[in-house]
C-alpha cells in the first residue's frame, strides 16, 4: 500500500481530520463510558467496547449513536439504563472532558513543519463548531497553525464524511486542486471521502480500523503521525520527532 504523487510530487494542501488524528479523543470516550458503568457496578472489557467507541465517534449520527448504546446495554447486560440515558450520560461527560484532550503524539510537530515549509494545512472534521471551540482551548498552538477550520454544521457542506464534500470545499476555499491534496485521515468514512475527494490519503488507523489492512482506502497506511511520509510525498523530511 503505497505509492507517489504524481507530476512533481510535491503536494499544495494538507487535509487534516481531527478526532483521533491530530487529537486523542479516544481516550476521552472510553474513560467516559468506564465511569457510567463503574456507577452501576459494571465492568468493562476495553478490547471488546473500543472498537464501538470509536466507530461511534467518528460516525456522529443520531441513529448510529442509538445503535452504539445499545449494543453496549446489550453487551454488559446492564438493565438500569436506556440507550438514551447512556447516551445522555455520555454526552454530558464528554462536555466536561473535552477541554482537556490533548494533541496526539507527532501531531504539532508535523503541522508545525508544514507550516514552516509554507503548506497550506485545514482541520476538516466532523464535530460541530461548539465542540471544536471547546478543544481548541487545550490546543491553541495546534489549531493556530491552520489556514482554515471546517466543521459539520457549516451549511456549504451537504453531506457528511463518506461524502467527498468537505474535502471538495476545503481544497476550493484553500484555492488549491483537491487532486493536489492530501488527506490524513483515521477512519474508513473519512478516508473514502478523501479517495472520492480525488486526493491522496495518508491513514493514521484508529483502535477498530487497525486491522482492516488492505481494506481500507488509502495510499499510504503509517502507524502514527511520527511516520509521516514527507517524502514519498515530494515534501521536504523534517527532522526525527521524538
């Protein structure tokens, strides 16, 4: 999996998605579910429950969020609660965690070098405007380097992630082609927005996408940000991230 850009090789944006790309969110949602059920005495099998996690977080549809709930209800036999309420419950401590998720490892030094080799850069997620503003209190120095920020509930944006549209929008407000960008992305949906975007993708996989191998759409398939692939990239390398 694999593979250069074509023409010169150098690309002219970056495309980043952010929850479980740029920033640990992860954790956040599975401590968040760890405290619910520890309140009613139920104990949680972290490699069973992750992969539900993170699926849902990356999906953000009511209906999927439903499903999620109850797959979780129904896995911990745990009567006490309706979906809803679990999800209630879940969201109100996500609210309370959400001002302290950090960067992930590799993440500001890679922006950071693209910035400084004048690489147009965007965060292209799908969480609304309220949420990113309360994440971007933890991670100015990240979010400051982008020359732009969009967000699910920006009304040009039609259809959400598998769609190709944010990605469209992003590559036509940066004034760059979008077969001249590249998407990071950590999720299937996300990654095949990017591919129908007509741009490459660098995958970073999350907890339940990391042993899709070749199922997953992508040019380029790393393990963390650290790996980055500047070169194949026709970018310049930067220097060892510690």
């Amino acid at each position: 999996m694999g593979g250069f850009v074509s023409g010169n090789g150098k690309v002219d944006a970056v495309l980043w998605d952010l929850d479980g790309t740029l920033i640990d969110t992860s954790s956040s949602s599975l401590l968040s579910l760890v405290e619910i059920l520890e309140e009613f005495g139920v104990s949680l099998d972290l490699a069973q429950i992750t992969p539900i996690i993170e699926q849902q977080s990356h999906t953000g549809e009511k209906k999927d969020k439903g499903k999620w709930a109850s797959t979780v209800l129904e896995m911990t036999g745990l009567k006490k609660l309706t979906a809803e309420e679990l999800l209630k419950r879940w969201d109100e401590k996500m609210v309370q965690k959400r001002a302290s998720i950090k960067a992930l490892p590799g993440a500001i030094e890679v922006v950071k070098h693209l910035k400084e080799c004048k690489i147009p850069q965007a965060i292209v997620t799908m969480s609304n405007a309220r949420s990113v503003a309360v994440k971007r209190k933890q991670n100015e120095e990240l979010f400051g380097m982008m020359d732009l920020i969009l967000t699910s509930d920006d009304k040009r944006i039609k259809n959400r992630k598998p769609h190709p549209d944010c990605y469209l929008l992003a590559s036509e407000l940066l004034n760059v082609k979008s077969t001249r960008c590249v998407v990071v992305e950590d999720s299937p949906e996300g990654m095949r927005a990017g591919k129908s975007a007509g741009c490459k993708v660098v995958a970073v996989p999350a907890a339940w996408t990391k042993n899709m191998g070749r199922k997953l759409t992508t040019d380029f398939l790393i393990t963390t940000l650290r790996d980055f692939p500047f070169r194949k990239l026709g970018l310049p390398k930067m220097r060892s991230i510690k």
